[in-house]
C-alpha cells in the first residue's frame, strides 16, 4: 500500500473501501450521540463530506 502511494499515487479500491466505512461508522457516531448542538453537528457532516470527496477523488490503483 505504501509502495503504491510513493511509486504510482493511487490507493486500492478496497483501501478506499475501508476509509470510507471508518469515517462514516465512527465520524457519524461521534457526530450524533457526542455533539448536541445542530451546527456542530452539520459542521461535522460537512467535514465527513470534504474528507469522503478526497478519499474518493485519489487515484485508484488498478488491479496487477
């Protein structure tokens, strides 16, 4: 995985996969029973957002 990102910038699939999960299952918990007030709360939602459009916008490795 590392060698990937230095040699060629991409991550696999199934990486993006789990980074994407972990945010959603973890960020969203902490966002909703953690945080009480709403805008904090939507700060949170927008921040998950940024973070899933970055993770998704890297380069996928192909399949060797």
């Amino acid at each position: 995985m590392i060698t990937n990102w230095e040699q060629r910038r991409c991550i696999a699939c199934r990486t993006k996969m789990v980074a994407i999960t972990t945010m959603t299952l973890l960020g969203g918990t902490s966002i909703f029973y953690v945080v009480d007030l709403l805008w904090l709360q939507l700060l949170g939602l927008v921040l998950l957002g940024i973070g899933a459009f970055v993770v998704l916008s890297i380069n996928t490795c192909e399949q060797l």
